[in-house]
C-alpha cells in the first residue's frame, strides 16, 4: 500500500523502482477509506477501484508498506461468488461470532451513499500540509 500527498491510497503489487523512488505497480487499485462514528463505535467501509498498471512518481509517496490479505475478506468474496457456505471451512465466520469486523468492502455506489448520508458521522480525516508541517 502507498499513501500519496494528496491522501490517496494505492494498493497494487510493485514491480520495479529506481533509485528515485519511483515505482511501477501492477494490478493497482484506487482504496478509497470512510470512517463513521456511530454510537461510539467506530465502523469503516472502503472501495476498491482498479486502475491496472501504475506508474507512481517518488516524491509523491509519503508511506509504503506491505500489506497481508485479509483471510476474511477473501473467504466472504468467495462466499458471495459461490454463493454457498461451505459448512467444513475454518475461515468462514458465523453470524453468532464475536469477532468484530474492522472494515467492511462495500460497491462504490454503496460507498458514495454512505458518504452523503453520513456527512455528521465522518470522522475527519487527518491532513497535512506538506509545505507547512515539515518547517522547523
């Protein structure tokens, strides 16, 4: 994953880089994060848009890491491209579970939904100014 200056995320796989930091990313997606407070609880959906193959420039970056797929998130695509619960599978989460689901992938229509209904439950994303910031 790469967070951009101007706040974007980008997660793709990295193929190449020179010794100016600029990286060349295959299969590239656009995650797109809104966090809502309700409640006291804090939920966050996200989107995914591909854009393929990317070509990120060095100076732009601000953080790289890696990072894991979520075993969760790729057992409940499958499950809703099979459309059917596999009742053996030790990955797949019951209803009745405890375990508190941190983000949840959603359309980018439901995304866009969600941001204009939920316009007082944002929780500010946090920005910086670059030119400012870094000043001592």
């Amino acid at each position: 994953m790469i967070v951009l200056r101007d706040g974007r995320h980008l997660v793709g796989i990295m193929k190449s880089f020179d010794q100016f930091s600029n990286m060349v990313l295959e299969d590239t997606s656009e995650r797109r994060i809104l966090h809502l407070n309700k409640g006291g609880d804090s939920i966050c959906y996200y989107v995914d848009i591909h854009l393929g193959m990317y070509l990120v420039r060095g100076d732009s970056m601000v953080l790289l890491g890696e990072i894991e797929k979520d075993d969760r998130v790729e057992s409940a695509r499958r499950m809703k491209q099979d459309d059917h619960v596999d009742p053996t599978s030790t990955s797949s989460r019951s209803k009745g579970s405890n375990e508190k689901e941190y983000m949840k992938e959603v359309t980018l229509e439901e995304f866009e939904k969600l941001q204009e209904d939920n316009r007082k439950d944002i929780v500010q994303e946090l920005t910086w100014e670059f030119d400012t910031d870094l000043i001592v």
